[in-house]
C-alpha cells in the first residue's frame, strides 16, 4: 500500500508518497514526490531523497512510510557521517549490502521509539538505496520496515515504494536490463507524471538523480516543479502521442 495509517491518541495520520529506482546497464535513475498529508487541512512538502555524493562512493536513498521515522533515520545517517568514534556510517560500510543492512537497523531503532506501543501503531517505513562504490558494480536495494532488504529482479530492474498502482505500468512495459540511462530517465518522469495525475496524495515537486556507471558522481540532481521545461517536455510528448495513437486505431464494424 502507498501510505500507512497511524491511529495514537485518537489522530490519524496518512504518509504518502512515490518514489522510484531503477537500475540499467549504464546507470541508475532515482526520482521521489515531496508531499506528505496528516489530515485533510495538513498538507506540506518535505524531501524524500537523500543523497551522499563523497569519495570513492556516490548513494541516493529515497523513502515512504512514517514520516517520522525516516526523518529519524535520515538524522542518524547524517549524525553518523560527522562522528568521530569510528561507528558504521555510509563511509565505513563496505558494499552495498552492508549499506542496506546498516540502513534496516536504524529502520528497526527508529520504528519503536520508547513508550509507544507498536503493536497497535505502525511506524515502520520503506527505503530505496542504490548508487556505487569505486571498483564495484551499480547497486539497487529495496530495505523493508523489518529491517530485511532486496535486490529487483533481473528481468526487472526496478524498484517502486509507495502509491505505486498508477506509475507501475508504464515502468513494467518499458523498463528491461538493457534500457539506456536516458530512456530509463524518460521513463520514471512519465510515471511520476501518471501518478500525480491520478493521485492527489502524491505531489510535487520532484527530486530527480541520475548516476551514471563509473563517474562515482550525481550526474544530474534537480527538484522538479510542473513547470519545468525538461519535465513539463517529455509528460506532454507522452500525453499527444498517447492521443495519436488512440485516434489511429481502427473502427469496430459496429461503429
């Protein structure tokens, strides 16, 4: 499901969000909505990308789910990186792998803050983390609220968290291993595009990364608004095309 419902001191809280990473040959691609809705008059905007671009090693993670648990992972990570004891942070970890497991333990500390009983409260949330270490291949992790975590399938490189009916479709049709960076790109902003279209609880604007295999840099980083020239492009193309070809298609004998 694409958001989780807290019910603590008789409030419901509704997070939402969608959010995107896939995996090609040349490069990943990462794009995450900024909009999140606790009750129908508590609408903000809040970033959901995280990115750490130093080194021998460039990672992007994205996430959906309670708000304030990944706000407190995201803190932790950082608070991490600037300590001095020598405890695993993003810089220590040594794959990929180890990234993911490091991640689903703060996931795991942050979902059970003291005094909450989370048996009836749900405040786990759900991360994509992927980018490459230098001397090591691309890599794409999907970490759950339990802490566990997995790669996409080979057949499908992708990975989708959060309001992800709408945006799916268009991603399983085009998106295989041997898509170009730039048509994966194309892709994930057309899929965000369908899902802002259909759901109002995913928003902009849109954090959007490229990395490109073996840089070991963000080769793009932008914050995406409706109106941006490359965005709005690339949505309108799909849209007329999508009319053309309906309007070709042949008549049934009983029109």
């Amino acid at each position: 499901m694409g958001f989780i419902v807290i019910t603590y001191n008789l409030n419901i809280y509704f997070i939402m969000t969608y959010c995107i990473g896939i995996k090609t040959e040349t490069g990943l691609v990462f794009a995450s909505d900024s909009r999140t809705n606790a009750g129908l008059d508590n609408v903000n905007i809040y970033s959901k990308m995280l990115t750490h671009d130093v080194g021998d090693r460039t990672i992007v993670i994205v996430t959906s789910g309670n708000l304030g648990t990944s706000q407190a992972v995201y803190n932790s990570i950082k608070k991490d990186l600037k300590s001095e004891t020598g405890i695993m942070n993003l810089n220590t970890c040594s794959d990929f792998e180890q990234i993911a497991s490091y991640i689903g333990s703060l996931n795991i500390e942050h979902s059970s803050p003291q005094g909450i009983n989370t048996d009836s409260v749900l405040l786990g949330s759900t991360f994509i983390v992927g980018g490459q270490i230098k001397d090591q291949p691309p890599e794409l992790y999907l970490v759950y609220p339990q802490g566990n975590y997995i790669r996409p399938a080979d057949s499908k490189p992708y990975l989708v968290i959060g309001e992800v009916k709408y945006g799916k479709p268009i991603l399983d049709r085009v998106i295989t291993p041997k898509v170009s960076i730039g048509d994966a790109s194309r892709c994930a902003l057309i899929s965000m595009d369908s899902t802002l279209k259909s759901d109002l609880t995913v928003g902009p604007p849109i954090d959007f990364a490229v990395i490109k295999k073996d840089e070991i840099k963000i080769a793009s980083l932008k914050c995406l608004n409706m109106n941006d020239p490359e965005f709005s492009k690339v949505c309108n193309q799909w849209s007329q095309g999508i009319f053309k070809i309906f309007d070709s298609f042949q008549r049934f004998d009983w029109e």
